[in-house]
C-alpha cells in the first residue's frame, strides 16, 4: 500500500516562496505518475502540476505556469513543488496524489489519482 505524507505548507506573502515535499513509504514511486492537486473552499479541485514516472515529462496548469516547478527524487521517494511568486488565489489545501497509469496531462485536468496524501494548507496573504 503506497502512502503519501506532504509537508511545506504554511502562510507567506504574496510573491513569496514556498517548497511542498510528497514523501512516499509502502512501495517506490519509480512506476507512478505524481501531481499535485489543490482545492479551494467551494472550489473545484485543480490539477496544478504532474510528473511522469518514465521520462520526467511534466504538466502544469495555465494559472501556474513559469512559477511553480514540480520534481521528483526517486531515490528518495519523493516528489517536489517549488513555488514562486505567491499570489492570494494559490490559497488552498494541497494534496499529492500517485496514478500508475495514466499521463501527466489526463492525471491533472482529471485530478485523479489512487492514492492520495492527507494534504498541507497553503495560504498566501495580499
């Protein structure tokens, strides 16, 4: 059973900077597709950034494009999100999620995943 513990999250100002980790134990993350999903009160979930397993091939949704990054360290079974210049609408909980088979593209506009962490609230003020 795959299990997926995310940390980072925390209140900053906008245009500031935040890293979240996903830190995977169960199995490795070497065969999963890895995104990060937030969701906002009475918001739909969104997919905003994905990671394949094989080739490193990323997605990331318009409204953080050329500011967050997403990585992974399989060695460490964990997989990373750099976000930079903060703004208000980035408040959310955000949740990392694991997906066998999929790619990056359908994992995020589908915000799916098998498995999925407990989520880190992240909330930037103006």
């Amino acid at each position: 059973q795959l299990q997926l513990v995310e940390s980072g999250g925390g209140l900053v100002q906008s245009g500031g900077s935040l890293r979240l980790s996903c830190a995977a134990s169960g199995l490795t993350l070497d065969y999963y597709a890895i995104g990060w999903i937030r969701q906002a009160p009475g918001k739909e979930p969104e997919g905003v950034s994905c990671i394949s397993s094989s080739d490193g091939s990323s997605y990331y949704a318009d409204s953080v494009k050329g500011r967050f990054t997403i990585s992974r360290d399989n060695a460490k079974n964990t997989v990373y999100l750099q976000m930079n210049s903060l703004k208000p609408e980035d408040t959310a909980a955000y949740y990392c999620a694991a997906d066998r088979d999929t790619t990056v593209q359908a994992m995020c506009v589908a915000s799916r995943g098998d498995y999925w962490g407990q989520g880190t609230q992240v909330t930037v003020s103006s």
